[in-house]
C-alpha cells in the first residue's frame, strides 16, 4: 500500500494513524447502540473479525497507544469490547500454559 514508505520517513506514522482512527470512528458509528453490528441478538463473523483487530489495541498495554486512546474515546465500543470479552472469554475459560501443547 505504501510503496515509497522510505522516503515518507516521518510522515507516514501520522497519515495511518489518522487512517486508523477515522475506521475507529466508522466503526463506532456503524455500530451504534447496538449489541452486535448486524443487529442480531449473537455475534457474526463480522462481529468476530472486529473484535480480533480492536481488541489488540484496546488490551496492549503501552504508554503511548493512540488507538486504544481512539477507541476509549467511543464508549459504545468499549462496551462492545467488554461485552464479547467478559461473554465469551471470561476470565479462567483459557489455558496460557505451555504444558497443554
């Protein structure tokens, strides 16, 4: 997609984070106050998909994270975040240990 990412240098960081960031912003908006995005009363692939790119940043822990900041700024997406985390990940439902593998 960026092809003379080299001689953007600088430049480049702050055009993907304003990218970034206004899909944070359509997302939040296309969402609304619903449950999940298609309307539905459970998750759709959609729903999966968006939750696995959010949810990156939103759990990074980083002193400087500007998309989660962007994210934290909707709170119609942090609560859709929270929601299918504490639902279908609550804590204790997965295993980290190395052992199981």
């Amino acid at each position: 997609m960026y092809q003379n990412a080299e001689t953007l240098g600088d430049a480049l960081e702050p055009c993907i984070l304003k990218k970034a960031k206004a899909c944070i912003l359509l997302l939040s908006e296309k969402l609304e106050n619903k449950e999940f995005f298609m309307g539905t009363s459970t998750p759709t692939t959609l729903d999966g998909v968006v939750f696995s790119y959010l949810a990156i940043f939103w759990k990074t822990q980083m002193q400087l994270n500007p998309l989660k900041d962007a994210i934290l700024e909707r709170p119609n997406l942090e609560r859709y975040l929270t929601r299918i985390q504490q639902r279908y990940f609550p804590p204790g439902s997965y295993n980290h240990s190395t052992s199981d593998y």
